[in-house]
C-alpha cells in the first residue's frame, strides 16, 4: 500500500509482516520462547492510565524537544568524558538493532537519512549492516548518532573499533543483558543466507541443528564475563559518555548511578533475551517509587513496547529522559528513508496529541501527576 495510507505504527508492522522476506520477518519479530514480555511490554502501557487537566489552553505550539547526556548531568564526575549536549527533536530514538539490510538494500543509511531530515538520534548496533563510518556518512556530520557496543571476549577488537568512530558518534550504549543470546524460535525456524556477515563484529550466520536463528550466532563473540568492574576498563578505552543497556531492577540502576556511568537504558531487550522479564516500564515506575534519587544522577531510558505518543510520554512522566523504539524503525523501512521519516511524523503528531490532551505544551512539564499510578501499583 501507498505509504500515505499507513497512518499508525501498527500499519508499518501490517504491512511488513506481509511483504518482508520470510526470513527478515522472523528475525525482527521474534522474540524469546513464548514471548510473554515482549506482549506485556506492549500492555504494561495500556494499564496505566492518564489523568488528564482541562481548561489550560492549549492553543499555543507545544514543544517536544529535548536534550539528553547534558553537561549539567555530568557534574565533573569524569573530567575526561566529553559530555554532549545532544539535543533531539522528540523525546524518543531509533534503538540499536541488527541486520536493518534484510530490509532493505539501504539498511542502517536509510533509517539514518530518515532520522537526521527529522531531527530523531539512531543508535548503531554492533551487529549492524555496515559499519558505523559509512552510516553516519550518509548524512551531516552535525547529526548526532550513539553508538550500541557489545564487548567482544577478544578485547582488542572491541578497543579497535572504539577508536574506529566517526565525531559524529555522542555515546557509548554498552549492552548488557546479553551474557547468552535468549531463544527466539520464530528467528531459529527460518534457515539462514549463510552469506550473511556484520561488518564491525565479523559474525557471520550459520544454520545448525537449533535452527537457523541470525539473534543466537550473531551474539557468539558477546563477553559474557563482562562485569561491573569492566565498566572502568571500558572508562580507559573511550572520552564518550556511557550508558549502560538492559537494566532490569531499580538494585541494578542504583550500581550503575553509583559506578558513575552517564546513563541507563531500562530494557529487556524488546523481550528476546530472558522470557518472563517484567516489563520495562513496570521496572521504571518501581524505580520512581522506590529510588527517585537515581533520576537527578543520571540520564534513565527505557525501552521496549513503545507503539504510540502515548507510550513515549508515560515513561517521560516517570522520569525517562527519552525512549528506545526498536521493531517500528525496522518495520518502516521496506519504504526507505521515507518510510522512517513518515513513521516518525505520525508518533511525532501522536505526542502532541497526547501532550495537549493531558495539558501540557512543554516536556518538562511531564510529571507523575499526570498518571494514575494508584490504580496501577496492584498487580
Ligand atoms: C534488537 N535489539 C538489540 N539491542 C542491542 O543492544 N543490540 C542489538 O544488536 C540489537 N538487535 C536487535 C535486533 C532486532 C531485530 C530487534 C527487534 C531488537 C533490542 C533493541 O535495541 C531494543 O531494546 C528493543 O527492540 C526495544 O523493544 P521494541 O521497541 O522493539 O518493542
């Protein structure tokens, strides 16, 4: 269908899972075994409701900009960090995901034009179709990308590609909830193009007797060692800031506010690591409840089920800086970077929809008084 008439998120997932190859199909949809946290990301947002202000006229533009990693949220904790400024036009980012060339033959260059017309930050995956150079190549180098790393167990190769990244490149997400690779049977059903390989990481996929899954032997050569003492090697071998990816309870984002990292991604991984995970933003309102302090010492994310403008600001009302989105960005790409700036508009429109009709015209104003969180605690 004509990209004019997809007009939701939910379209661009349609439409592909009716025109990608069988294979590309499997791979971005699956998750891990019975797929119950992938679901419940999704609901978790349908459970918390809103509660809306009226009468405060919304006539005036609303501002949805905003800037994370600020200098400010460094306070001089590492002198030798290069702290950013990155400033986005919404509050959400293309999360790091693998292999966008099954897509399409513009892979990761066509989300990244689409997301630099749009003013929207694209995070690179370790495990992405082309490496991070020629990504951020296609478009200005005044468009800020972050970079997803998972550390190799040899690493001299993970120091090498460190030092490999354009300017253009802000933050480190280091990966860490990817000790093994979670079972994804959809992905394993589909045999493999054995031809296929990722540049930066040098994985290339086999099929075996578990299947053909790209998820399990693109993770191969993941560290799974890594450590919170790794956090301070990781400090030596890169000025970026870090922010670290795939915290799944408020002990662990407390580690990582104490470790000095910049940032944390609450995340499981879109549901295809550990099954039965809760959801990420159960795990973010526990956080705000419990440990509101971690918000004022560093940058918290999340992703994961993040479909509507309404999803992006329930996590901004509890405290996220930003949010990840992950299938959608490669759902929308069998249209090119067309397709990614059209799917960007609409959660763009979606926002301020959400934002007027709650009573706000700035994204500071988002706060937890604009949810019912009474109603949501139980259960
Ligand atoms: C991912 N994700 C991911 N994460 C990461 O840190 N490194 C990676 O290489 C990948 N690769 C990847 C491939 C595909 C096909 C998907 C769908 C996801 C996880 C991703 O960054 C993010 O955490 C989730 O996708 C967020 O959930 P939603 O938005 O897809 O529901």
């Amino acid at each position: 269908p004509p990209l004019e008439t997809l007009i939701s998120s939910h379209d661009f997932e349609t439409v592909a899972s009716k025109t990608l190859s069988a294979k590309a199909w499997a791979f971005y949809s699956s998750a891990a075994t019975d797929c119950v946290t992938h679901r419940a990301n999704k609901e978790y947002f349908d459970r918390i409701w809103f509660r809306p202000r009226v009468l405060r006229n919304m006539a005036g533009p609303v501002n949805m900009r905003t800037t994370i990693l600020e200098e400010r949220k460094c306070r001089g904790k590492q002198e030798d960090v290069d702290m950013p400024d990155v400033s986005m036009s919404a509050p959400f980012f293309c999360a790091p995901a693998a292999m966008a060339r099954l897509v399409h033959d513009s892979g990761e260059m066509g989300i990244a034009k689409g997301c630099a017309e749009k003013g929207v930050v694209q995070c690179i995956s370790t495990n992405a179709s082309f490496p991070a150079s020629e990504i951020c190549g296609t478009v200005s180098p005044d468009h800020p990308f972050l970079f997803q790393l998972y550390v190799n167990k040899d690493r001299s190769a993970t120091s090498k590609l460190l030092k490999s990244f354009p300017k253009s490149i802000k933050a480190i997400l280091v990966t860490v909830d990817a000790a093994t690779p979670g079972k994804r049977e959809a992905d394993e059903r589909v045999r493999s193009d054995e031809s296929l390989m990722t540049p930066m990481s040098g994985a290339r996929a086999v099929n075996d007797k578990k299947g053909g899954a790209l998820g399990r032997i693109m993770g191969n050569y993941i560290d799974p060692g890594l450590n919170w003492e790794d956090l301070k090697w990781l400090r030596k071998e890169t000025r970026l800031p870090i922010v670290v990816k795939g915290v799944m309870s408020v002990e662990d984002a407390v580690m990582c506010a104490e470790t000095g990292v910049e940032g944390v991604v609450i995340s499981n991984h879109g549901g295809r690591n550990l099954d039965t995970s809760p959801p990420s933003l159960r795990v973010l309102l526990q956080l705000h409840l419990t440990r509101p302090d971690v918000f004022g010492k560093l940058d918290v994310y999340l992703d994961g089920g993040i479909r509507r403008g309404t999803d992006v600001l329930k996590a901004l009302c509890l405290g996220a800086k930003a949010v990840g989105i992950g299938r959608p960005f490669l759902y929308n790409l069998n249209y090119g970077s067309e397709g990614v700036a059209h799917l960007i508009d609409i959660l763009k429109d979606e926002l301020e929809v959400a934002m007027k009709l709650i009573g706000i015209t700035d994204l500071s104003q988002a706060g937890p008084q604009y949810l019912d969180l009474g109603e949501s605690i139980r259960g």
